[in-house]
C-alpha cells in the first residue's frame, strides 16, 4: 500500500471489479483516449486477475482517503528489472475528482515508489498528443518528451501522435529518499 496526503494506492484484487468502475470504462468521455471501450464486470476481474498474476505487473486501484472511495487505477506493466526500467499508465475515473490534482499526486507517489521502493532507474509512458491536460500534468512531475511518433497511434479509426515521455532517477531524489 502506497499512502499520499489524500489518496491510497493499493492492489487491486477482482472483489474490487464493480459496477461503477465498469461504468467508467464504458463512458466516452471517461474512455476518449482509451484503449478500452467497454466492460463488464466479469472482464474486469478477469483483467485485474491477470494482473495480479503477472510477475512484471502492478497494478493498483486508487482510494480517496477520505471515503475511501475507489476512484482510478495506475499501473507499472511492463516492470523490467534487470534494465530498471517500467512503463506508467493511469486511468482516473471518477469524473467527480476530474481537476482535484489526483493525477498530479498519483503520478507523483507510483514515480517515488518505482524509484525508492522498487529501485528502478526510469519510469516512461505514452500519450496521444490530444490528451493536453495528461501532458501537462505529466510535465509537472518531471517528465519529459523522449520521442513523437507521428500518426503512429489508431484511435477509434484516427491516426494521432504517440508522445512518449520519461522521467528519470536523479541523485537528488536518492539523496532525499536516503535521508
């Protein structure tokens, strides 16, 4: 379990498959830069299930601290350890804590966790360029573009922009995590 100032990350296991979190993926707007179009509940613990069962997966639902609500999910698949190297994805789903910061500090506690807990060197991820505000929170916490591959990515039948961005291990945050 992974605890920030408002939110938990913790494992998800399939009891937590749900009908909201299934609405989530079933919802456009929540699903627009998605692969994901739809869900049930049992293709949700089917998914969580293989998660669980990968050896270069973790996966994790995140928890409003306060009502300990289940309000997204973030993921570190695929972990590779001997390069030290993991690749993030994070849905928020919860349309209610859209433009609350959650993505800012999910971000921010699954990077720390990779780099402290895990002792990985470098956390990457993909983006459609359309997806501004992911980007922009993406930039905050320290990441940076890596590569454009233009037209690269079939969205629902468009071709978009794959941004690929990392962030990497630095000395300060060793120092800190060491101190």
């Amino acid at each position: 379990m992974i605890v920030g100032p408002r939110l938990t990350l913790r494992t998800l296991e399939p009891s937590d498959a749900s009908l909201e979190y299934a609405a989530w993926l079933n919802d456009p707007v929540v699903n627009q830069y998605l692969e994901t179009r739809q869900a049930t509940i049992e293709d949700l613990q089917k998914y969580i299930q293989a998660k669980l069962e990968s050896s270069n997966t973790l996966f994790f639902g995140i928890f409003w601290i306060e009502n300990n609500r289940h309000i997204g999910n973030v993921k570190l698949e695929p972990i590779d350890f001997d390069k030290g190297v993991a690749t993030m994805g994070i849905l928020i789903g919860d349309k209610e804590y859209w433009g609350r910061g959650v993505a800012t500090e999910v971000t921010n506690l699954i990077v720390d966790f990779a780099f402290s807990t895990l002792g990985l060197a470098e956390v990457n991820l993909g983006v459609l360029s359309e997806n501004k505000a992911a980007i922009r929170v993406y930039e905050k916490c320290g990441f940076v573009v890596d590569r454009i591959d233009s037209k690269s990515m079939n969205h629902g039948g468009v071709l978009y922009d794959q941004v690929y961005m990392r962030k990497i291990r630095s000395m300060k945050s060793e120092i800190r995590n060491n101190t």
